[in-house]
C-alpha cells in the first residue's frame, strides 16, 4: 500500500483526511491559509498574521515529521519573533486609542501557552503517539487562529477610521 500526502490550502480549518483510490491511500494534509476574512484591516498587522500563519504550519510541518531538532529551531524563530509583531500591534493600538491593557496581557498570556506548548514537544524529541500529533498541531493551530480571530479582530473597528497602510507617527 503506498502512501501520497497532498497538501491542500483552505482557511482555518486544517484536520487529515485519509482517502482510499483503489490500493493507494491518501493522506490529505489541510494547513492553515491567509484568507481575507482574516484581515484586521492594518497592512502591518496583516503582513504579520501572514507571517504567523507561515511559522504555525512549518511548526505544525516538523511535528507530523518527528523532527526534534527542526522543530525546536521552528519554534525558537518563531518565539524569537513573536515579540516583534506584539510590538508592532501594540504601537498600533496604542496611536488609535484601542484599550492596550488587555491585550497586552492577552500577549503575555498567549506567549506562556506557545512556550508551554514548544516545553511538551521539545521534551519528547520527536517520539509521540499519532493522536499526540494531532492534538499538539491541533492545539498550535488554535493558538494561531484565536491570537488573530479573537483577540486582534477586535481591533479592526478602531482600524477603520484609518488607512489600511497606517503606521503610528
């Protein structure tokens, strides 16, 4: 029997389909993909979430792969630029009058979870159980997801008084 992954790109949904085409079973790989509704409506902001979405699926890529060491050195370039785009939202934020207390704390909050996330994997080296993959991929991709679907949509209101290449002065 021989296997073929396919990799497909749709929103936020991501899951593996197996499909069987006679003796060939087919593992379908859905990862997460930038798609206009997911636009905050800041040009900076969008390139970043673009960004984080790239970093989330080369993470989620080096887990289905059980490859330690690749997914520690995915999830330090991500940790190590993580602080950069809370930056960037924050100074944003801040230039037009959006409450900045909660997310910032938002951001301290979401940071600890990916670090507690990147602690669980690491400390594996590779060696997890099918349904251990699924659920830290799962887990990577609503952290993901929420960071810009519930805590940064918010913002978008705010943002529409503004042009959509804004940069506070």
């Amino acid at each position: 029997m021989f296997r073929v992954q396919v990799k497909l790109l749709l929103g936020c949904n991501s899951f593996i389909k197996k499909r069987r085409k006679g003796n060939i079973v087919q593992e379908v790989i859905m990862e997460l993909a930038w798609t206009k509704e997911l636009s905050i409506g800041n040009a900076t902001i969008d390139s970043d979430h673009k960004k984080l979405i790239d970093m989330t699926n080369r993470i989620r890529h080096e887990i289905r792969a059980a490859n330690g060491s690749a997914l520690s050195q995915a999830f330090e370039r991500l940790e190590n630029w993580l602080p950069v785009h809370f930056t960037n939202e924050e100074q944003i934020v801040r230039a037009v009058h959006f409450p900045l207390d909660q997310h910032k704390l938002a951001h301290q909050y979401s940071m600890r979870e990916l670090q507690y996330l990147r602690n669980e994997l690491v400390s594996k080296d590779g060696i997890w159980s099918e349904g251990a993959v699924e659920h830290f991929c799962r887990s990577l991709e609503n952290w993901a997801i929420e960071h810009i679907t519930k805590m940064d949509m918010q913002m978008k209101p705010a943002l529409q008084a503004y042009s959509y290449d804004f940069q506070p002065g």
